[in-house]
C-alpha cells in the first residue's frame, strides 16, 4: 500500500469490522513492505484488525524494525493484531504501534532472560 491520505478512518465497513493488511517482504519501506501513510489523524475503530503477513520468504530477524504507519495523531485502537508467528526465540513488539507506527521483531521475554542470566553468570564466573 503506498500513497498519502489525509485522514484515515480503519476500518472503513459500515459495521466498525474490517482489516488493514499490512504484507512484509523484506527491509525497504514501501516497496517491500507495505505502509498506511496518512496526513491526518487516523481513527481506528475497536472491531478492526491490523493483519500482518509475510511474503516472497521473508524471514524477518531480531531487532529488524518496519514502520508501517504514519500519521499526524491515533485515534483508538485495533481490536485484533494479526502477526505471523516467529521462530528461534523471537516475538514481536508492538508497544510503540499507536505512538510511531512500527512494529519490531524482538527476543522473547524468557529468551532473553536466560540470555541476561548467562551474561550475568559468566561475567561473574570471570571476576573469581
């Protein structure tokens, strides 16, 4: 999806359902993954559902960083996120979706525990 609006209203049915569908095929901002860019404030309507699905292969790796909406403002929120699953100890961090539009690819929160605990051994193996 590329192109700009001046507002956005998501989902844009009659019964406050429908889904924005957002494609990841790689890195390129635009061209191999999709963007909703709007000039204005875009309201998102509780029954809605972002959709993300990955294309061409793509496998994305932990810390890749996508982008995917820009906006002067939110209004509310999806009701449903819609993200393909992840391998080798990765999840997807959401958080900053309603504030700058992108979604990340990030260690799982236990992954990375047991990875601070192996840091943490070793370093302190090292100091004796």
């Amino acid at each position: 999806m590329t192109g700009h609006l001046p507002d956005a209203r998501l989902p844009t049915s009659h019964n406050g359902t429908g889904t924005l569908q957002i494609e990841l095929g790689g890195l390129a901002r635009g061209t191999e993954y999709d963007v909703l860019a709007a000039s204005g404030v875009v309201t998102m309507q509780g029954g809605s559902t972002l959709g993300v699905t990955l294309i061409n292969g793509y496998v994305p790796q932990g810390g890749e960083m996508f982008d995917i909406m820009d906006f002067a403002g939110v209004s509310g929120g999806f009701g449903t996120l819609s993200l393909p699953v992840l391998g080798g100890g990765l999840s997807w961090d959401t958080s900053d979706l309603y504030a700058g539009g992108t979604i990340v690819v990030a260690p799982e929160p236990a992954s990375a525990a047991v990875l601070l605990a192996g840091v943490a051994c070793a370093f302190l193996r090292r100091r004796r």
